[in-house]
C-alpha cells in the first residue's frame, strides 16, 4: 500500500501490531511501579525529612491504578475474544 502526501510517497508495510490488547504494556508498568515503591521504602526517613515523602506515595499510587488498569485490559482482551468467535466456535476472519 502506498500513500501520496503532496510530492512524497509512502511505502505502508503489511505488519500485524505485537501487542494489540495491551496487557503486557500494562504488566510492565504495574511491576516497574511496585519496584519503585519496594525501592524507596529504605529511604523512607530521608524522604520524610527531606519533603520529598510523596515520592513513595505516587509509586504506590502508580501500582494501584495500574492493577485497575490491568483488570480493564484483560476483560477488553476477553471481551474481544469472544466477539471473534462465532456461535459455531469457528473463528471468523472477518473481525
């Protein structure tokens, strides 16, 4: 497929997304925020001290919305399971 813009050409290449449904991404970000939050509880005095205590409180605000998140990709990814497959169990190529 080629695209036209003003004296340009573009070349679009035929390639299927890697993770359409996005609980992987989602996977990720939740562990990298719960390591964050794992990795400044040490620190906890100093941040206090410092002013700097929110810091600790976002991580764990990160991990619980992420975990929200998650349960919101994982319902989508079944929820779109089910729309492909048809009454039958045959998959549609359709969707």
């Amino acid at each position: 497929m080629q695209h036209e813009i003003g004296n340009r050409t573009f070349i679009v290449a035929d390639v299927e997304p890697l993770d359409v449904d996005g609980v992987r991404t989602v996977e990720v970000g939740v562990g990298l925020w719960l390591l964050a939050f794992v990795a400044l509880l040490p620190f906890y005095g100093r941040l206090e001290d410092a002013g700097r205590l929110w810091w600790l409180w976002t991580c764990l605000a990160g991990f619980g919305l992420g975990l929200f998140g998650l349960e919101y990709c994982r319902r989508r990814r079944k929820a779109r399971a089910e729309l492909v497959e048809s009454p039958d169990g045959d998959l549609r190529t359709d969707a």
